[in-house]
C-alpha cells in the first residue's frame, strides 16, 4: 500500500505539472477568458485564466485525496479486483483531467476571443478514449496476485446431517439507504411522467425520466435480497418481493464458507463483477462464499452465513456419498 | 435461519415447524428485534404450503417469543431467546418420555433427582 501511495503522489505531481505548465507555457497565445464549455453551436461559457487553472488542477487533486483516502481506509487493497479499480481510476481520472485540458488549450489558441474558439470535436472522443484505455491497462497491469484460495488444510465448516430429516436455510438482508434511493427515484419518475404527460415538460426532462426509472429498478432490486439453501440447490430472489430468481444447482457448487467481504473490495455495492467473480453486496460484512466447480465465485452479503455455508456444505457431501 | 425438519416426527407439520423455529432463535442465530425471513421464502424452502408457516409463526407469537408489526414483517421479541430453547429441549423430551411410556409427572421426578 505504501507503494501505491509513494505512486500516487508521484502521478499527482506529473498530472499537476503538465496541467500547470502546458497553459502558462502557452498562455501568450491564449485569450482571456477561456472558452471553456461548448454546446452544438459553439462555445458557451467562459472562465479566466487563472479560474480554469485552479479548477482543472482541484478536479486533479480532489480526486487524488479521495483515492489516498480509499487507500488509507485499509480496505481497498485487499482484493485482487478492487486493486484494480483502484489503480484504473487513479490513472484514467488523471489522463481524463489532462486531455480535457488539453482540449481547452488547443480550442482557444491562436484565437482572438474567446466566442472564437476552435469546437472541440474529436478531443473529446480521444479523450475519453485515452482515459479508459490508461485506465483499464493501469488496472490490468497492476492490480497484482491473485486473491488468497482459503488455506488447503483447513476444512470447510460442515453441519452434521441426520438420516430421515429435512434442514433448509433461509436468510435475507435489506439495504435501508438503496431502498431509499428506490422511492426517491420512484417519486421523481412519477413527478417527470406525469409532467411530460401534461406537456409542462419536454426535451431534456423526458431523458432524466429514463434515468429515473432505470434507477428505481436497480434500487427496487437490490434493496433486499433472500437466500434459500435446500437440497435442491441455492435460490437467491431479489428485491422486496423476492423476484426474479436466480437458482444455482448443487452441481456446479463445489464448497461453501463465510467470510467478511466489503463493497470497496468489490467495487461498490449493489450486483458487481463478472460471471465467475461476481458479487451480490448489500451491505459490507458477514458474505456467503461460493465456490464453483468451473473455479468461479460468488460472493452474497448476507446475515447467517456460517450456518448457511454449513448447510450447503453438509449438501454437497451427502450428494457425493449418495 | 436454519430449520431442521423430522420426516418420521407424526405430529402435525405447523407444530414441527414452530419447534424448528423456536430452535433457530434459541441457538443464537437471531436476535431480539432481528427480522425473519418472509414467511413464503421459509414455505418455499421447506417445501410447504406458506399457511402452515404462518400458523406456526402465529403460535410462536402467542407465545410471546415473536412479533409482528405492520410494514416490519415478523421479528423477534424482546424475550431471553435461551429460554425459547429450553422450552423447545423440554417439548422435545417431553414427546421423547411419551414414546417410553413415561408420563408428565414421571419426567418431572426424573428431573427432580438430578443434582
């Protein structure tokens, strides 16, 4: 971790000196004001030159302490996955902030004034593309070994199981703050809807409709979660009426444990990951493992999971005994 | 929640399952004011119609040992939940006695000459 500190502060510096330096080395041949937003017909707003330098370089290093923060949480470097995010963004945040002032300088140099300035074209478009790009190689290249497999000696915890009797084990867990967002976004579907309905709004509006309910789906959906373990498998129902359904055999499970896993480590809450890393996180805390014959996981916030990997595990065994 | 069900156990389905979950409570796995799971999902685990696990809970409320709130769904009450256990042991042991042939009064004496 100290690495990446000693790494971040470095990357700050040269993220710094290049947004300092390229505008004041070019600053004679630069209006001021800057054209510094634009619309489709040309340049619409403005700042001095010394306002766009202090914000270019705050939006650098306000991001900075947040991901010096994140670090120093402790948390975040843990996994393999969240290392990665890590990383991604702290270079595709900065190589962002660059182009975009790059961007700037070029639109406004050599011009007069600054309603004159160049359109943007496809800065933008490289832009974007050279931050995700440095982003996802930085990620890519430095998110390190791969996460620990639970130490090869240590058997995974088993409940004993009876002849002639039936165990099942249910649990669910609820996000007050995503069920929150749920009715905040519902309300404001509903305002937007019957606004646009009535023609009191139009354009822009209609799009923060979609927003809006996109947002109260996911919010809907990952405001609580239930887990079923039978001998029939794992059942995982969403949302506050426990559909859909995801149902995951025994025979693609090879075992089960616990272990307290958090949404930094992740990537932040709510269905995360990639088939074969993925992750349900509701809240941080006690998750219910499970491993998959193809070598996948599956990572599930939920209360009770000791008792719940038990079960499975007991599962498993009896399915291999029979 | 973890809820170990008797196929052989004759007595009837809501009665096995409020013992089921009167031993998941005693066995530490909830707490007072925790949330159960809704009432479907165990009916749906267990493989059985959600009107006979609302009539267990509706017991266990009677007891005193859950609650049920509107908009909260079932939780459990305020109650020592050790004691729950012990209810449940005792049930268990009472039922066991009767299989022997051993009555009420017979059990209590056995209990009485423990130390």
């Amino acid at each position: 971790m100290n690495r990446a500190l000693t790494a971040a502060g470095i990357w700050g510096l040269i993220v710094t000196a290049v947004l300092v330096s390229v505008p004041l080395a070019l600053r004679d041949r630069l209006p001021d004001p800057l054209a510094t937003h634009w619309s489709g017909a040309g340049p619409d707003n403005h700042m001095s030159f010394t306002q766009n330098l202090l914000f270019t370089v705050a939006m650098a290093l306000v991001a900075l302490a947040i991901m010096v923060g994140v670090a120093l949480h402790g948390k975040a470097f843990e996994r393999r996955l969240s290392r990665a995010y890590w990383w991604g963004f702290l270079v595709g945040w900065g190589l962002f902030v660059i182009g975009m002032e790059l961007s700037i300088v070029y639109s406004n140099l050599d011009v007069s004034d600054w309603t004159r300035a160049r359109p943007l074209g496809w800065g933008v478009a490289a832009t974007m593309a050279v931050a995700a790009a440095g982003g996802v190689l930085a990620g890519y290249l430095l998110r390190g070994a791969p996460d620990q497999a639970p130490e090869p000696g240590e058997a995974p915890p088993r409940l004993r199981l009876k002849a002639g009797q039936r165990s099942v084990w249910v649990s669910r867990v609820s996000n007050a703050w995503l069920a929150a967002l749920a009715v905040v976004s519902g309300v404001g579907a509903l305002v937007l809807g019957v606004s646009t309905a009535l023609g009191l709004m139009e354009g822009a509006a209609s799009g923060l409709l979609g927003v809006s309910v996109i947002l109260l789906v996911a919010g809907l959906l990952t405001s609580s979660a239930t887990v079923r373990i039978t001998q029939d498998g794992v059942a995982m129902g969403f949302g506050p009426l426990g559909w859909p359904v995801r149902r995951i055999r025994l025979s693609k499970i090879e075992s089960a444990w616990s272990e307290v896993r958090h949404p930094s480590q992740v990537g932040g809450w709510g269905l995360r990951g990639v088939p074969g890393m993925a992750a349900i996180m509701l809240r941080g805390g006690d998750c219910l493992v499970l491993r998959y014959h193809s070598g996948g996981q599956l990572v599930v916030s939920i209360d009770d999971a000791a008792r719940g990997a038990a079960l499975l595990n007991a599962l498993l065994a009896e399915r291999v005994g029979r | 929640m973890l809820l170990t069900l008797d196929l052989n156990d004759p007595r009837p389905l809501h009665e096995q399952v409020a013992g089921a979950i009167r031993r998941a409570i005693g066995d530490g796995s909830y707490a007072a004011g925790d949330r159960l799971p809704p009432a479907r999902d165990l009916a749906d685990a267990l493989g059985i119609n959600a009107n006979t696990v609302l009539r267990a809970l509706r017991e266990l409320r009677d007891e005193g040992l859950l609650e049920f709130r509107r908009g909260r769904g079932v939780s459990v009450a305020g109650v020592p939940t050790g004691r729950a256990l012990i209810v449940q042991r005792a049930r268990d042991l009472l039922e066991e006695a009767k299989k022997y042939g051993y009555s009420r009064d017979d059990l209590i004496d056995v209990l009485k000459e423990l130390p």
